[in-house]
C-alpha cells in the first residue's frame, strides 16, 4: 500500500512530506497554533519525546504486537497440512498367558513402526487457507497500525491535559492570591468605615470558594498526571509546548476522501473480509477428493521367543518390511458436515462483509467529528481569546470606577471571575483544538510511527518476524520464554500537584497601583 504522507518531529516542528521525497514545510488550513512556538530547553520533555517513551514502553503496544506474531504463526500452520508428515510408533508385549493354539504366538515381542504421508491434492483447501492465514497476516498489521495510532492519541490528549490543568491550577492560584489581597484591602476600608461588614463577607465567600475551585484544579492535575504516567510510562516533569500540526484538510469532504484511503482499522476490516471469502474456498473442499503419497516400514524381534521349529522349518525372530504408495480418500457422504462447515464460513464472511461497511461508517464519523471538533475549538479559541482581552480590560475599569464609588465590590469580584473563567475557557480550547487535530489526523491514517518519523531507534518492523516463521519447518524451533516489555509504574512517585512554569504572560493579571485596589502579585506555588 502506497503511504500518503508522512509527519516528521523535527527540531520542535512538524514537517509534512511525501515518502521518498525531499521534506517541505507545508502551512496548515487554516492556521491555527495551539500556543506561541517555542523552543524547548534541554530539561523539557518535548510531544515527541513522550511519544518515542510509549512507543518503546508501553504494555498496551507491546501485546498487539505479540498478538500480530501469534497471527504470523497460522501461516506455517496452515502450511504444515502440505508437509511430509514422519513418525515411529513402538510397542513391546509381554504375552502373560498363551493359548493352546497359539503355535506362532511368541512370549515377548518388540516391534517398531516408522510412517511417512504426504498429501499431493487436497482439492484447494491447504492453498485457500495458506491464502487465508497471508491475508489475515495482512489485517493483523494494519490492526498493530491503528493501535499505534490509538496509543499516540491517548499520548496527545495526556500531554495536554497535563499542561492544560497546569495552567487552570496557576490561574487559580493567582486568583486566590487576587482574592487574598482584595480582602484584606476590604478589611482595612471596613476599619476606616469606607466599606461595609456585607462587602468583607462577600469577599470573604468569594475567597473561600476560589480556595475550594483550587483544590478540584489539583486534584484534577493529580489525575492529569497519572494519566500520563500510565499511558507513557515516566512522569511528565516539565512540558514544552507541542509543535504545530501541519496539513490538517480544509474541509471535512478532504477528510473523510484521505480516511477511506488510509485509516488502518478501514483496511484491517477490508483484508478480515478478503480471508473470510478463502475459509468458504477451504471449506467447500473437504468433500471433494485427497490423494496422499504414503510409505512405511516396520521392524518386530520377538527376543528369542518364538518356537524355532515348526512343521519342520524355522521361522526368524527379528525382520524388517517395507511399502510404499499412493492413497486416496473420496468422501460419498460425511453426515452434512460439509455442508454445514460451508454455511458457517458464509455466515462468518457475512459477518465479515457487514463489519467492513460499519467500520467505514465509523471512520467517516470520526473524521467529520474530529473535523468539526477541531474548526469549533479553533472558534472558541479566538472567541477566548476576545474575552480575556475584553475582560482584562472590564477589570481594570471596575476596579478604578471602585476606587471612586462607583462601583461595589461584588462587581469587582464579579470581574475577576469573568475574567478567571474566560482564562480557563481559552487553556481548554487550545487542549481541545491541539488534541481533536491530532485525532483527525488519526482517522486520516497519518499519526502512525512512521508517520511521525519518532527516529530515536529501530521502529517495530512487523514484517521482519513474519519473514522468520513463513517458512519455518521444525517442529523444535520455539521462542525463548516470553519476559514482560512494557515498564512498570509502581515504583513512579505519586504525583503532586506542585507547578513551577511560570503563567504565559497574556494569561497574569494586570496590576492595579491605585492604593484603594491592592497591587496584584504573581501568585507563587502554593
């Protein structure tokens, strides 16, 4: 199959290309950065970085692929059917009590058997299912395909959650030093009777719910980060800022033409109907002929004890035979197992052929969802965008129309809260814009491994393994015993909800210097 495109992480940008030619950047429709591009420190774990990790790490990934080497295995076992098939057979018989008229019937015997078949024609059955293992060799790679792209969504939608609520837990912290500071401002105006007993309790109220808002944000973090710790198997530490993600489609008909052509799960469904028309083929010619081509020999020693004279001759006590030739098997009428055999490999191509239209079907959905899900939050991203700077604004009006009495307190803390949430709405929007863009490339069928050029050592080639078992012979070439791939997370420190990246300076409070409204600080880490 012809890959379409191929996404490279490259020197903290993303980079779009065809397969075999030169790299070019190729500006996404419409453009729409999630957060300002930035370079990222050393200390920082970049998107990529955290990509390579579950790649390499996690149990999730590492179980499809013992699962596509366990499918590899049916091709040899299919095969094995066209084999020559050997075995020796022994017996030695101890004849306890002879019968009177047992004359050739000796006291012991030893004799050995060796067997030999092999089947010529089998009426298209072992070449039907050697066809039928191939093609779900075939499903099975694009099914280790889709979980990669699967996995490196969930890597996605943890690594911006986790700087998503990083920002909400800095936002609220900064409020609630905003409230602190409001509060005590208020107190003092209420001693110099500027303010009243119901203005310090509304601040007081407003403070005790921004502290409890507080606690939700961590313990949301918290979650954020094991989330993390569990899908890319490390903690997340400090986070960069993604890369842009480049040649999203401009509309969702684009979208849905690229998924057809190269979503995984699509062509896994496709490759599972193909083998399921073979098994009918192998299943129709178990009641046509066989033909085997048989040989044998077989050897006996009755250990001396056999009669060495009888009607005046001798007969040996040990000899060797051998035979050799062709037999065939014609079946005239097997009970309807045939028949039955056939109608269940039908029902499960069936099967096979509906589950192709429900998975295109789902793969439309998700690139017209993923599609309207990523043009909406770009939407709200401008709109946040909008009303913060109005908000900002609106704050520092109020607070100087309080400073003069034309406004109450509440409507200062109204502000601030206006102000706050439209924050945590634009933070949510571009999680949301970044995470749903990287799922419409998933249904695309380009946020695969080699896709996103994760470099940092030997990608998982599938076919490698296959070409090792697709023509293995001997019955005692076994794997070494199987150890665990996947990293262990028990021995991760539970996560805090600590943050020490400073806000994004569009994201701090103005400061206010009129000494009626308290200056704002930059809240510390509390």
């Amino acid at each position: 199959m012809v890959r379409g495109m191929r996404l490279a992480f490259l020197a903290g940008t993303v980079m779009l290309f065809p397969i075999g030619a030169a790299a070019q950047t190729i500006a996404p429709l419409p453009p729409a950065p999630p957060v300002p591009e930035a370079v990222p420190s050393a200390a920082q774990t970049t998107l990529r970085d955290a990509m390579l990790r579950a790649y390499r790490d996690n149990p999730v990934i590492a179980g499809e692929r013992a699962n596509l080497r366990a499918i590899n295995e049916g091709v040899p076992l299919a095969r094995a059917d066209a084999l020559p098939q050997l075995g020796v057979q022994g017996n030695y018989v101890e004849n306890v009590v002879q019968g009177r008229n047992a004359f050739l019937q000796p006291d012991r015997a030893l004799t050995a058997n060796l067997n030999a078949s092999l089947n010529v024609f089998a009426a298209g059955r072992v070449r039907n299912s050697v066809a039928a293992a191939k093609t779900r060799v075939e499903a099975g790679r694009s099914n280790l395909r889709s979980s990669e792209a699967d996995l490196f969504t969930q890597v996605v939608a943890a690594y911006n959650d986790v700087i998503r609520d990083e920002a909400v837990v800095q936002l609220n912290r900064q409020n609630v030093r905003s409230l602190e500071i409001n509060l005590q401002a208020a107190r003092d105006r209420f001693e110099v009777g500027d303010l009243t007993r119901t203005d310090v309790a509304q601040s007081e109220a407003r403070l005790s719910g921004a502290i409890g808002t507080l606690r939700q944000a961590e313990a949301q973090l918290i979650t954020s980060r094991e989330t993390y710790l569990q899908v890319v198997g490390a903690p997340p530490g400090e986070l960069a800022p993604p890369p842009m993600l480049p040649n999203l489609p401009p509309d969702p008909q684009a979208a849905v033409g690229t998924a057809l052509n190269n979503n995984p799960a699509l062509e896994a469904a496709e490759r599972s109907r193909d083998a399921a028309a073979l098994d009918v083929r192998a299943a129709r010619a178990s009641r046509l002929p066989q033909v085997d081509v048989v040989a044998g020999g077989n050897y006996f020693n009755y250990l001396g004890t056999l009669q060495s004279s009888v009607v005046g001759g001798s007969v040996p006590q040990t000899g060797t035979a051998a035979q050799a030739g062709i037999g065939f098997t014609v079946p005239l009428y097997q009970g309807g197992r045939p028949a039955a055999q056939v109608r269940q490999a039908q029902a499960r191509q069936s099967v096979a052929i509906e589950q192709v239209t429900a998975t295109e079907r789902q793969v439309v959905a998700q690139a017209r969802t993923a599609f309207a899900n990523w043009q909406s939050a770009q939407r709200v991203i401008e709109a946040s965008e909008a009303a913060v700077a109005a908000n900002r604004l609106s704050l520092e009006g109020v607070r100087a129309e309080n400073s003069v009495g034309n406004r109450t307190i509440i409507e200062v803390l109204n502000a601030e809260q206006e102000l706050l949430n439209s924050q945590v709405d634009l933070v949510g929007a571009r999680r949301n814009a970044y995470v749903a863009g990287f799922a419409l490339l998933a249904a695309m069928g380009r946020a695969e491994a080699q896709d996103l050029g994760l470099d940092g050592g030997a990608l998982y080639d599938p076919i490698t393994d296959y070409e090792r078992v697709d023509k293995a012979w001997f019955d005692f070439d076994d794997e070494p015993r199987p150890i665990a791939v996947g990293t262990r997370t028990v021995d991760a420190p539970a996560q805090t909800p600590v943050v020490t990246r400073p806000l994004e300076p569009e994201l701090q409070r103005p400061v206010d210097t009129d000494p009626a409204n308290p200056s704002l600080e930059t809240p510390t880490p509390r």
